[in-house]
C-alpha cells in the first residue's frame, strides 16, 4: 500500500466521516475517493492541494509518510508553515523519543521542522515520562550547573509560547543561537521578550525576542553520562563555591 491509500483512509477516519460526506466536503464523488483509499487510483495534483488544504497537511507528508504510525498527530506552526509532529510509537505502543546527537546538534536548526530530518534520529522508550512529545537534547558547557556538560536534558515540547512557566528550565531553539538551555522568565510589564538566564552566574542572563523563538522544550528529566566526583558532593564545596561569588560580586559592585 502507498502512503496516500492508507492516509486518506486514516485521517477520513479519525475525523469519523463516511466516504459519502468526505466526499462532499472536497466536492469529489464516493466512488473518487473508494478508488484512492482502494488503491485504484492515485490523486492528481489538484486533489492532492485540495487534501492539503483541507487537513493542514503538507503534501509530501500526505504522499510519503504513513501516518498511521503516529499516536497522536499534531501540527505547530513554523512562520507560515504548518510542520507534522507525530508522537511515535514503538510495536507495542509505547511512545518513543527521539535523540538529538551531540555532533549533530549544530545541525538542529535547519531539519528541526524537516520530516525527514526527525524520522532518521535515534529513538527510545522511557516508559516514566508523562503524555507528550518529548525529545532528548545534548548540553554542551557549565552554564546550567549541575547539569554536567555531556548529559541529556529530556524535555517536553510546548506548544503555545505563552504557556512558559516563569522561572522553569527549557530547551530554546532560536534563530541566531541554535539550541540552548537555560531557566527562563517572565520580564514584567514586558509581552515581547523573554528572560534567559544561566544557573551559573558567571554567564550573564539576555533577553531574547518571542519572535525569535523556534521551539520551546519544558525540563522533563535529565540523564548524566558521568558520574559525580565525590568532591562535587561535599556541602563544603557547594559554600565555598557561593563564597567565590559573592566575592566575585563584591569585587564587581567597587567597579
């Protein structure tokens, strides 16, 4: 079967209509769409838009990606394209996850709304995770101590912007930095920036245009990939390190 076949079948279904008033929704005939779902015939081009149109579903998803595969199916608007974002499932129906690579994660930016992109990443299952699409994202770097520079922050996709929680972390992806994580707040008196802001304070916090934003990941677990050196454990280490910066601040404020 050719994804077009079974899709059609699949979405006419979820959307719980007969093959007679799909078709009178896109002005075919029955018999036009029990051929296409048969597998009797191919949609020309023309239909092609008019399924598009009428599902909010690129086209090369519509005649390459058999959506049956996809528990839930959503779609967030990228500028002014509307992107497939399936949550996926394993044979048993469990959700996966995907796993951006660390040497791959430069290239995060430009396939994160490219279907093809996303289907090729690893996937795993991590059956504690609440419902949702989540992806595991690398950290590179210190500015989110004790997140080691290595781990993975798991995080769950967000779809409306406003929904950010003031003072939680999330994963970033903007246009001119690419993915960071940071803890992000809420300006007041302020409806078109956003707050980023390391935990490590040697990294000065920025404002970020909304506009900007591509993706917003909310923290969901973090999974270390090198253990703790008992130093990093001691309460001794942890005063001291809030000692250095509050020295580092007094030498700052005199300046």
């Amino acid at each position: 079967m050719k994804p077009i076949q079974v899709n059609i079948r699949h979405l006419r279904t979820l959307k719980k209509m007969s093959q007679e008033r799909f078709a009178d929704e896109l002005n075919w005939t029955r018999s036009v769409v029990g051929s296409y779902e048969e597998g009797r015939s191919e949609p020309p081009i023309e239909r092609l838009i008019d399924l598009s149109n009428y599902f909010d579903i690129p086209i090369d998803i519509l005649v390459r990606k058999d959506l049956r595969k996809a528990k839930e199916t959503s779609f967030i608007e990228v500028g002014n394209k509307r992107v497939l974002f399936p949550i996926t499932v394993n044979e048993e129906n469990e959700d996966l996850i995907e796993i951006i690579p660390a040497k791959a994660s430069a290239g995060y930016l430009s396939g994160y709304d490219d279907p093809e992109y996303i289907e090729q990443l690893e996937k795993i299952k991590l059956p504690f995770l609440p419902t949702g699409t989540h992806r595991a994202f690398p950290i590179k770097g210190d500015s989110m101590l004790p997140v080691k520079d290595g781990s993975y922050v798991v995080a769950k996709f967000v779809e409306d912007i406003n929904d950010v929680k003031n003072g939680k972390t999330y994963v970033v992806l903007t246009k001119d930095d690419g993915l960071v994580y940071k803890r992000v707040y809420i300006p007041k008196k302020d409806t078109v920036n956003l707050l980023l802001s390391s935990d490590n304070k040697s990294y000065q916090p920025y404002l970020i245009s909304k506009e900007q934003i591509l993706e917003l990941w909310e923290f969901t677990c973090c999974i270390n990939t090198q253990e703790y050196d008992e130093k990093e454990l001691k309460l001794s280490s942890i005063m001291s390190m809030f000692q250095d910066l509050k020295i580092e601040l007094e030498a700052v404020k005199r300046m």
